[in-house]
C-alpha cells in the first residue's frame, strides 16, 4: 500500500512524525498526509497526495513544507515510485482552529 511505503519514508527522514489521520492530542509539529486522487493508466498506478505540514508558527510551518517537499522528492530512489512532481504548494493556515499549516500536493506514479 502506497500510503505505508511514504509513511515509513517520512518517518525516516523527518525530525518530526508523520500522520495520515489526527488522533486525539497532536505534536506541535508534525505532516498530516492523505491520498485525495488516484488513476491507472497502462498498469502504472498514478496518485495525488496532500501533505500538511504544521507548527506553532507560520514561520515554522512554512520551514517543515520546504524540508517535507525535498524529503517526498527523494521517494523517487525507492524501488515502488516512478515518477515524483510537486502540483502546488502554499499557506494552508486553519482559520477555524487556528493552527499554522503549509500544504504541498505531489502527483506520485508508483507500482
């Protein structure tokens, strides 16, 4: 499962954990991450992930994006991943519970 093989990745190469759901109290600062698409074309699996970084600051949050998206660019040395783009990333701050946030979605083709 695609989902587990970033985890574990991240999980690695981060200094902070990473989550594909919230669960009760939250680190500071950690990467939330879900799969929002996926596609399949000639047998290559093809999938779009959102991943949020937070931390108490914008300044923080904003820090964690740029490392998270030169850590997920690395998957590409994995056996299972085959092509790595950045769709977008950008100030993703949630103005509901006040949590300083960065979002960056990747189009990832794996097996």
């Amino acid at each position: 499962m695609i989902e587990i093989i970033i985890k574990n990745f991240l999980d690695t190469h981060l200094s902070v954990s990473s989550f594909l759901e919230k669960k009760g109290k939250m680190p500071l600062s950690y990467v939330l991450f879900e799969k929002t698409g996926s596609s399949k074309s000639n047998h290559l699996l093809s999938s779009t992930f959102a991943f949020q970084s937070y931390a108490p600051s914008m300044y923080e949050a904003a820090k964690l994006n740029e490392k998270l998206k030169e850590v997920v660019e690395q998957l590409i040395k994995l056996n299972e991943i085959s092509n790595v783009s950045l769709n977008s990333d950008y100030n993703f701050t949630d103005t509901e519970t006040k949590e300083y946030r960065y979002q960056a979605v990747f189009d990832i083709n794996h097996y």
